[in-house]
C-alpha cells in the first residue's frame, strides 16, 4: 500500500514535466520570440536581439547541444524547468508585475466565488438526486431529470447575460458588478449553481441509482428494511465512494477560478488572469499558472485513487 | 474583457475599432462622496514613467507623476505649455541647445522613502537621472525612442550599461543631459529635434525621484512617488485603484484661457481656482462592455463611450443625442481623434508590393489601387460606423498640419476597380490560370463583433471585383508579432498621433524605419527618404508643411496605404461631471475635472 | 494493469455484469426496442431528425453556392434593412448587415453539426486506436499512452486549444495545400475542431483501453489467438465489434458539450469568424440585448437548446439501452 501512494504521488513528476514541455513548446516555439512583445512596437531589430540575449531567448530551445556536455542544460526549457522548481515565477511581461504576486492575490477573490458555489451545487446536487433516486421512476424523478437535463441545455454565457440584464440591471435585486462585499458574490454564485447544477443532478442520481440496483440492495429490502433506510444507510454509505471522488477531482478547479463569472461580474481572480495571459501570450503567468494547475491536477488525482483503494476494499492493486 | 479591450498603444498606437477609452473614459458613480470614479481599460503596469507605453499606464502615472511640459488643456490648436519648468526652454540658434529652468519650490509627497520622510524637493538632476532611466536598455522601456538617436551621448551611454554586467550607474555622465545648476536643466542634441518639446510632455519623461526608486527596488511601480495632483491610496490590481489629493501639489490653477465657445459651454466658469478641483478618483477595472453599458443603464455610470451599436438608440440620425438621455441631462461629446485608420500592403509581397522590375511594380500597384478604390468607405462609415467617422483622404488626419482638403484619388467607383484590377493583369479579378485572385488579410480584435463585421465588409466589397480576400482576426499579441516580423500581404491598422505634427505619421513610410520598425508596410522610395531626411530636422514653417504635404502625394500615388477613414470620438457624460472637454492627448486632465453633488 | 486508470477500470470489472459478449447484431436489435419503448427518447430522436434535416438543407445552399461560385443568400449584406424586428418577410428579425436571423440559424446548425463531425473525425481514430493498443498490449505501451493522454488532460483546454488554433491559422497564410482546404472549411472552423480533437480523445481512449483490459482475457480472444490470429486481426476484426457501441456512447455525450463549448471559445474569440455559428451570433447579440432586441438572443439560444436537449436525453438513452454499466465511468468523463 505505502509503496503504491508513493509510487502514485512520484508519478506528479514525469505528468508535470510532459505538461511543461508541452505549454513550453506553445509558446516559445509556436509563439515566437517573446522579445517583441517586451520591446513594443518602436522596436529596431538591435533592440530585440539585446533583451533576447539578456533574458536568454536567443539559447537553444530544448538542450545545448552546441556545447555538449558540459552545458547541456544551458537552454531554455531546462532553465524555465529549474526556475519553476524553485517557485521563482518571475515577472509579468503585460503587467510587469511578479508572477507569485498575481497569483496570490487573484486567489483570494477566486475561492470567494468558487467555493461557495462548489459547496452549494454539491449539497444541492445531491440533495436532489437522493430525492429523484427515492421517488426512481416517478413523476419527481423524471421532472427533476428533466430539468436538470434542460438546465444543462442552455449556455453559461446566455445565463450570465440574463441574469446580469434583468436581477441586476433592471429590477436591482444585486449589484451589477463588483468585488465589494459579500453581497456582491450572490449573484455570481447563484447563476453558477443554475448553470452547473443540472449536470450534478445527473451525475449523482446515476450513481445513487448504481449502488441501488446491488445485490446487497435486494438482499435488504427482502429483508423488509424500509426503503428510506436502505437509501440513507445504504445506498448512500456506499455511494459516497464515487461523489467523494468527484468531489476531490473538483478540487484544483476552485484555484482555477470561473472565467466568465469573473468577467462579467468584476472578481479580480485568477481565471481571468490566466485567460488574458493567454492571450497575450505572457509566458511566465502562463508558465506559472500550468505548472500549479497541473501538479494540483495530477496530486489531486492521485488523491483519489488513494483514497478509492483505501475506502473499497474490493479493489485490490495487482 | 480582453479582446475587447481597448488595444490603442500609446507608443505603438494601433488601436482598435470599437471604442477608445483614451478619449472617453468610463466614468462610474461616486459612491463615494467627492470621488469620480473611472474604468480603466487595459493591463495597467504599474505606476513606473518607464513602462507607460499603453494609455492606460499613461493615463494613471499622470496622475501621479508630472514632466517639463504638458498640454495646454482648453486651448485648440495644441500647444505645449511649462508644467515643472518656469516657461519653454531657451533654444539656442542650431536649434541643438535646449535651455530648460526649474519651477523652485515644488516638491514631491511625503513619502519614507526620502531620509527625513518629508518630500524633497525637485531639481535639474531628477530630470537627468529620469531621462537616463527611459534609455536605459535594462529597463527595457518602449520609450526610448523618445530619446536615442537624438540626444548627444544617448546611444553611447545606452550601449556601455548594456555591456557592463552590473546595474545602470546612473553618475556615469551623458553629455546631452547636464544640469547646470540646481534648478538649470541643459539637454544637447544631434541634430534639431523640433518634437523634443512635444516627447517632453510625454509621460514617459516625468520626474521621479532617485530616493524611491532605490528605497522600493522591484516594488517601485506599486509606490509612486512624484510631483502630481494626485497620490496613490490604495491599489488592488486588477480590480480597483483609489488616489486622494495631493495636499503638497501647488501653484496650478484652473486655465482662464480658452478656444472660442469654451466660456458659453461653461468650461471656464472654474478659472483661477486651484488644482485638482476633484478631492479623489476610484477607477475600477472593467473589462467587459457589456457589463459597462449595464452599470450605465443601472444609473452606477455617469459616463460611457458608446459602442456602435447602442448608437442609434443614443444618436438621433442627425448625429444629437437622442430624447431619452437628454432628459436625464446626459451630454454627448464628439471629437476628432487625430488618428488614421488604413489597409496597409506589404511592400515586400511578391504579389502586391513593390518591385525592382518597372512593368511588374506597375502592375502591382495598379493592384493596390484597384484593392482601395473597391471599398465604399463612405458606405462603410455609414452602415459598419453610424457616421461617426469621417472618410479619409490623406494619411495625415485634418488638425494637423500638412493634411488638405485634395480629394483621394482612389475614391470608390466599381467601373474604375474592375478596370484598375484588369490593368494588373487580373481581369475579372481571375489570374492567367482562371482562379480568383487570393489575398491575405489580418486584422486585430478577435472575437470583437466589430471586427467581424468590418471584416465582412472588406471582404464583400473585394469579392465584387472577382478577389477573393481573407480576412484574419487576431488576437492582439499575435497580430503585432506578424507585424513586426513582416509576415503579412494586407494589414489593418490605425496609428494614433503621439503628438500634433505630422512627422509622427510620415515616419512610418521612412525606408530605413521598416519591420521589425514602424514602417510595417517596409515602403522603400529614395524620393520620400530624402524629403523625410530634411523635415525631421526643420521647425513648423509654411515650407516645411509644403514639403509634407509633398510626400503625401509621393505615398498616395503608390497607393501604399488604402485610406480609410479618421474616428471621432463619441461619450456620454452626466451632468454632474463638469469641465470635461475631449482632448487627443488626455491623459494628465484628470485634475481638471469636476463632479458636482449629486 | 497501470495505477492511474486502477479504481474506474477496476470498478467496471467488480460489476456482476460481466458477461459473455452478445453477437453484435442482437445487441443493436435489442437496444433498439429497449428504446422504442421510451417515449420521451423517441420525441427527441424526432427533434433529431428534424435537425438533421435543417443541416442538409444548410450544407445544400452553402455547397450549391460554392460550386456555382457565388455568394449564398445568408451571406449578402442588405444593410437598408439593419437590425429590423421580427416581421412576416423575416420571421426572427435581422442582423447588423441586414441578414436574415432565421437563415444565419440555419446556417448555424450546419456549423454546430459539422464542429461534431470534424471534431469526431480526429477524436475516435485517435481515442479507439490509442485506447485499443494500450489495453491491448499493455506493458510498456499501455504506460507510454497512459502518460501521454495524463499529460495532456492535466494541460488547461484553453491553452491547447487556442496554440493548435494559432498555427492552424498561421499554417493557413503559408502552405498552399492548407489554402485549398479552406476553400472548402472555414478556417476558424477548422482550427476549433483540430483543436478540441486533440483535447477531447483522451475520454474515449480511457474507456476503450479499460474495455480492451478485460476483453483480451475472455475466451473468444484466447481462443481466436490460439488458431493464430494475428494481434491486427483480434483488436479490430474480433473485439472492435463488441466495444464499438461505445464510441456511439462517447459520441452522443460530447456532441452536446461541444456545441456549448464553441459558444464560451466564440466569446473569448477563439472561433470561427467568417460563418454565422450560434456562438456568434449569441455574443453578437448580447450587444443590442438592451435595445429590446430579444429575438437574435432567443433565436440562438432556443436553437441550441432543444438540439442540446434532445442529443442529451437521447444520449442517455442510448446508453442506458446498450451498455447500462457505463453510467457512473461516462458521466465523469463526458
């Protein structure tokens, strides 16, 4: 057992440095010099060729064959590689500021969105599907299978308008936008959990509904165990496998933050952070965000196969 | 939100359709009492003189920090007139000499910074060592080319801190910039530089005290430090910055000098009262302009630039504002931008550019021309733009000397396309094998409803003379990469006037300025290398806007640029937001401004 | 059998429904009644069709213009007519160039099918082949392919979505031959659906590697290896029948979120730019939303909506008729 989280927990290694290798490539190899987004657009051609060398840019890509073996290494994905290890992130080249700065302060803001409302279409979610498993087959059921499928049915963007234009534009239920007070997270998290909780319906009734057609089901309620029971005791002892798992892969996705609820509603988080980096190809938030993201990813993964091995003892490792 | 956001680049200035903040900011509601509140629109970088190469970092560091010179705020045309210096320097004959003294007794905040922890006071040699900053390659600021290649030693003292492994050392002299006493500043040219006065009221040339560079190290851009009408009370990047009145900034008043019809719009009624007039600003940043146009509607803005397409419900068909805002006393501002939007061609594209071989350059531009005469720009500003735009018909945009009133000689006539691109040797827009013709165009603004439907435009008009044109949108960063690296055929582009004279616009046609320079057209003519060698040196003179208006027909008869029209900037204000006049080089206004209670 | 995919494939084969397969026929036969049954599935395969209908009728006016050589009707400007309201000549009104809103909806169903079809074009060969050599094979191989889609489900989406997007867009204003492909495809279209190809196999090869885990040890594969089959022969003539329903499965679930998908990539103007799809014409929309322009808003998002909704409830179905066991491992991936 000891040996098989370790060797899970090493595997975070090889994935993050394949993760790295890949946004490295995008980025410097398909995005071209970085030099000519810092110099701007008066830049000479001397200009450029100066900051590439001084921030290294002009090194070989991947290895240094040039000047084999003693500096192998002295290229630029080894040395992004070895910078990132040290969680030196270095510096924004859109806002100059540093990379572990804006990370640190983009995070605040975005747990205060996601986790409220991670934490409330999980309860929600469930809270459903146990009510539509209960009643399986009824007209409580299929509404509610229907709605949230309905709900799923319609685009997050189209929500956020609605809701922006009518709950707060309109009839000023909320304000429009802002990161003030607590008041200014509602609107945002109430129209994630419209947007998001059809599919967390879905996902846990089926899951209730699997554990419910068990062996050990029919055995109890031979038994004449009442139903409520079977599900409660049951049914949802046994199924908390499966939602503990979603729940743990959820996870790094509260760091990640809600791109267009950020947006729109003016949460200075993270996901905005890393989409506008993106998209202005600043390499070291990109960098740096992947890097996180990724091992948080992967650890979290890991987590749950862990904790999967450890909570059911039907599965054994081979 | 990002694809939207306003791409206008100060020192790079291509900007995009939608809508620019640099003229029209977003004014938000004052919850709190006596502030206004703004919405920024792009990456700020931090408040560092060295990095404002956007409008947005332009715009917040004059704030803050404050240069030689600034913009005369009311008056037309644009003039520059003494901020930190007692009057406009002394100029020596040659025109190399500039002779600069210092206002005494200004002085920067209080800040820990400085020894005592009382501000200092501001002499010659904060000028020196600021300047010294901007050229100093390890800074690696976009503005250095306000300076290098003009000021005596700029280019030489650049060089040897960019050889010297250790950090800049700013005692190293600079012959061109010397203070010749406490309040005397000398700078020393090359050559005349009659646009010094005009760079010096740029922010990249403001004064920031040695102290607070050293004391804040890498945290600097988050202290400000400087002479300003404002100073910096909080700030949460991203998200919201908040300044206060300076309580030491002195010795400026509300101009009593204005154009004509200034005094009937009210816009003197606050002369001679002192400076700021606002006690705080609170920005908030807003990326996207749905959510803006929202807070508008919701009462929280008090002013907004209007997107093209809420303008007709704005703008009455006569260009007014229409009767619902104007009874909830909403003013509209209209301005033009002194900036130009165009379709550049490549020069170097072996099917549209130029050519060593004289029939083929012929053919080639008999191409360009044809690509410029198909598009319906007056149809294309009414139906893509409302009108808010005026069609151009010169590269020098009007207010600016050097532009006239010559009619474009590629104006749109179907007949003569068609006749133009079958001169080229594509008749029917087909080439010897029968394909239509394909041509590549690139645009910025992806995602932008704007840009796609300006690139629908483009691409129908074209269609009607048989070529097939396609258009690509990009995303900001990608777009000034293909620039820069010449990989383009045609390219949209806008340039934004750095300052009001038209040698700021003629230099992206100067050969030796080609990519990866401004010169993204890499246009190559001895005959405009050689006017534009004797211009940059001569001062404004009838002979020298003769000579531009000169190499403006050199460019037009190559067809370089298909011109397209100049915007004009519109805004909504509130009333209680007074003393508000549009102006192209905004960005030191802010303590003008006045908001009444409301 | 490798760590990373332990508890999903592990939990799959602790099911007591570990059969001996069905001959393929009987299964599809079976599902099929199973399905006529559900009333509420039959309703959406209806909207399906209907669907289905309106995106040949779309291909036939764009391929009908495009082989004649001139500009299809949806996309010639009548800017007199800007933004008009919903009228008896047109039914949903019209757009910023005088457009028909109801043809560029039209149009916009083709979009949505064809970002389906090309997406699947690069997703089930490289899920199917990948999934089948790994669970096949395993050992050294299955640990390569393992790696391979572990890194690249723990890269944001985004990211590769927006780089293979990039040098699509690139490769197009170099190479001639990728000219001639977007005479036909619209290169945002294209670039898209390259790109959420190459982020979307990795579902799918999970599935089918864990199918092709269990199936390699069944009697009909060791008896159909030891008459000397080649490994070719026994991965995709004698297992590929038993597991392909599943790529029916995987198709049905992804479309759906692919339709969305395009809609939050046009908003962050990583799209397709030059057709009318329902993301455009969504973020068009939201401009003049204030105006009391409901209709272009509406239009879209009802259009979408119910093919959505059908393709989902339907894709339940399905699934449920032919591989029951599969809910809880689909609906984490899908």
């Amino acid at each position: 057992m000891t040996a098989y989280i370790i060797r899970r927990l090493l595997s975070v290694i090889p994935i993050t440095i394949g993760v790295m290798f890949i946004t490295f490539f995008v980025f410097r190899v398909v995005g071209g010099n970085p030099a000519y987004r810092i110099a701007g657009k008066n830049a000479t051609a001397t200009r450029i060729a100066q900051i590439s060398h001084e921030r290294g840019y002009d090194k070989p890509l991947f290895l240094n064959f040039r000047q084999f073996p003693r500096h192998l290494l002295d290229a630029q994905f080894p040395q992004v590689c070895w910078k990132l290890v040290h969680f030196d992130f270095g510096e924004s080249v859109i806002t100059k500021q540093h990379v572990s700065t804006m990370l640190l302060e983009g995070a605040g803001p975005s747990l205060c969105v996601t986790t409220p409302l991670f934490a409330i279409e999980l309860t929600l979610g469930i809270a459903l599907a146990l009510l539509a498993a209960y009643y399986r087959g009824g007209w409580i059921d299929r509404g509610l299978v229907l709605l949230s499928v309905m709900g799923m049915s319609v685009s997050s963007l189209v929500y956020i308008m609605l809701a922006q234009y009518w709950l707060a534009s309109q009839w000023r239920l909320f304000p429009v936008w802002g990161f003030e007070s607590p008041r200014y997270l509602i609107l945002p998290v109430l129209v994630g959990v419209i947007a998001g909780v059809g599919a967390e319906v879905r996902f846990y009734r089926t899951v209730v509904l699997d554990e419910m057609y068990q062996e050990y089901v029919r055995t109890a309620r031979a038994k004449g165990v009442s139903s409520r029971a079977i599900l409660f005791r049951h049914v949802l002892r046994n199924a908390l496998i499966p939602i503990l798992t979603n729940v743990i892969i959820a996870i790094p996705f509260l760091y990640t933050g809600a791109l267009l609820l950020e947006n729109f509603f003016g949460i200075p988080g993270l996901g905005r952070l890393t989409v506008m980096a993106l998209f202005n190809f600043d390499d070291d938030v990109v960098f740096a965000t992947t890097f996180i993201g990724s091992i948080l990813f992967v650890l979290f993964n890991a987590l749950t196969d862990i904790a999967y091995t450890w909570a059911d003892p039907r599965i054994r490792i081979k | 939100m990002l694809p939207r956001q306003v791409l206008a680049n100060y020192a790079g200035r291509i900007i995009l359709v939608a809508f620019l903040v640099a003229n029209s900011p977003v004014v938000l509601a004052a919850e709190h009492a006596k502030s206004v509140l703004y919405g920024i629109g792009g990456d700020f970088k931090g408040f560092d003189p060295v990095d404002c190469g956007d409008v947005e970092s332009a715009a917040q560091v004059s704030r803050v920090y404050e240069g030689l010179l600034e913009y005369a705020y009311l008056e037309r045309p644009y003039r520059a007139i003494p901020r930190l210096a007692e009057s406009l320097p002394a100029i020596s004959s040659d025109g190399l000499t500039y002779m600069f003294r210092i206002k005494r007794g200004i002085h920067f905040i209080d800040d820990p910074c400085f020894p005592s922890g009382k501000g200092r006071e501001l002499t010659a040699e904060d000028f020196v060592y600021s300047f010294k900053r901007i050229i100093n390659p390890k800074l690696e600021s976009q503005g250095d080319w306000i300076f290098i290649n003009h000021v005596l030693g700029a280019e030489e003292w650049a060089k040897r801190i960019s050889e010297s492994k250790s950090p800049a050392d700013y005692s190293e002299p600079l012959p061109g910039f010397q203070a010749l006493d406490r309040y005397t500043l000398q700078i020393r040219l090359r050559r005349p530089y009659p646009q010094l006065l005009w760079v010096l009221t740029m922010p990249y040339a403001f004064a920031v005290p040695h102290e607070a560079v050293e004391h804040y190290g890498d945290q600097f851009r988050r202290h400000p430090v400087g002479t300003g009408p404002f100073r910096l009370k909080s700030w949460w990047p991203n998200y919201r910055i908040e300044y206060e009145r300076n309580p030491t900034f002195s010795g400026q008043t509300y101009p009593d000098k204005g154009a004509p019809g200034d005094r009937a719009a009210g816009l003197l009624d606050d002369a001679g009262k002192p400076l700021p007039l606002l006690g705080g600003i609170v920005e908030y940043d807003i990326r996207e302009f749905y959510t803006v146009w929202q807070m508008f509607l919701a009462g929280r803005i008090y002013a907004s630039a209007i997107s093209k397409d809420y303008f007709e419900k704005v703008i009455t068909p006569d260009l007014g504002l229409s009767p619902e805002l104007r009874k909830r006393g909403v003013r509209l501002y209209k301005t033009p931008e002194l900036s130009t939007y165009y379709i550049g061609f490549n020069m170097r594209d072996s099917v549209i550019g130029q050519s060593a071989n004289s029939v083929i350059n012929e053919r080639h531009r008999k191409l360009r021309q044809a690509f410029a005469t198909a598009i319906d720009v007056k149809r294309f500003v009414e139906v893509i733009f409302n009108n808010r735009y005026m069609p151009a018909n010169s590269p020098i945009p009007p207010g600016v000397a050097g532009h006239t009133d010559n009619p474009y000689p590629y104006e749109y006539s179907l007949e003569r396309a068609k006749q133009l691109i079958a001169e080229a040797g594509y008749p029917d827009g087909r080439d010897s094998e029968g394909h239509p013709l394909r041509l590549s165009m690139i645009m910025p603004g992806s995602g932008s409803t704007d840009a796609r439907q300006e690139a629908d435009f483009y691409e129908e008009a074209l269609r009607a003379i048989g070529v097939n044109l396609v258009v690509q949108q990009l995303s900001f960063a990608e777009y000034i990469r293909r620039e820069h690296d010449g990989e383009t055929q045609v390219f949209w582009a806008g340039w934004v006037i750095d300052y009001p004279d038209a040698q700021n616009f003629l230099q992206l046609f100067y050969g030796p300025n080609q990519c990866p320079g401004v010169n993204s057209t890499n246009y190559q003519n001895p005959e405009f290398d050689r006017l534009y060698e004797r211009i940059v040196s001569m001062t404004d003179s009838p002979e020298r806007t003769a000579l531009y208006e000169q190499m403006v027909d050199l460019t037009t008869k190559d067809c370089v640029w298909a011109l397209i029209a100049y915007p004009l900037a519109y805004g909504l204000f509130q009333p209680w937001f007074q003393n508000y006049k549009p102006h192209a080089f905004p960005y030191a206004n802010a303590k003008y401004y006045k908001v009444l209670p409301h | 059998m490798s760590a990373d995919d332990l508890p999903r494939a592990t939990f799959a084969a602790g099911r007591p429904t570990d059969v001996i397969p069905a001959a393929s026929e009987s299964l599809w036969r079976m599902a099929w009644r199973q399905l006529r049954q559900n009333r509420l599935a039959m309703v959406c395969l209806v909207i399906l069709c209907v669907y289905t209908g309106t995106w040949f009728y779309a291909e036939g006016v764009y391929w009908t213009a495009k082989i004649r050589g001139v500009i299809p009707n949806y996309k010639i400007s009548h800017y007199e007519i800007r933004n008009e309201p919903p009228s008896r000549a047109h039914l949903l009104g019209t757009n910023f160039a005088g457009r028909d809103n109801l043809q560029q909806l039209v149009q916009g169903t083709r979009i949505a099918f064809e970002i389906g079809l090309l997406t699947s074009v690069i997703v089930i060969p490289l899920g199917f082949v990948l999934g089948a050599l790994a669970g096949y094979f395993g050992r050294k191989l299955d640990s390569a392919i393992v790696y391979l889609y572990s890194v690249v489900a723990s890269v944001p989406d985004i990211l590769l979505i927006m780089s293979i997007a990039y040098v699509t867009r690139s490769a197009v204003d170099r190479s001639p031959a990728m000219q001639s492909v977007t005479r036909y495809i619209d290169s945002g279209l294209l670039a898209i659906c390259v790109g959420m190809g190459f982020t979307g196999w990795v579902g799918l090869c999970r599935i089918i590697r864990g199918e092709y885990l269990k199936h390699r040890e069944r009697q009909y594969v060791l008896a159909a290896r030891a008459l000397g089959a080649s490994h070719g022969s026994i991965m995709f003539r004698h297992i590929a029948p038993n597991v392909a329903h599943l790529i029916i499965i995987n198709f049905s679930l992804r479309f759906p979120n692919l339709i969305l998908a395009e809609v939050v990539l046009s908003y962050l103007g990583i799209g397709i730019a030059n057709e009318p799809s329902w993301g455009t014409i969504i973020n068009d929309a939201k401009q003049r939303l204030w105006l009391g322009n409901w209709w272009e808003l509406g239009g879209a998002t009802i259009a979408m909506f119910f093919l959505v909704l059908a393709l989902n409830i339907f894709g339940d179905a399905l699934r449920d008729a032919l591989d029951p066991k599969l809910r809880t491992a689909e609906a984490k991936t899908g």
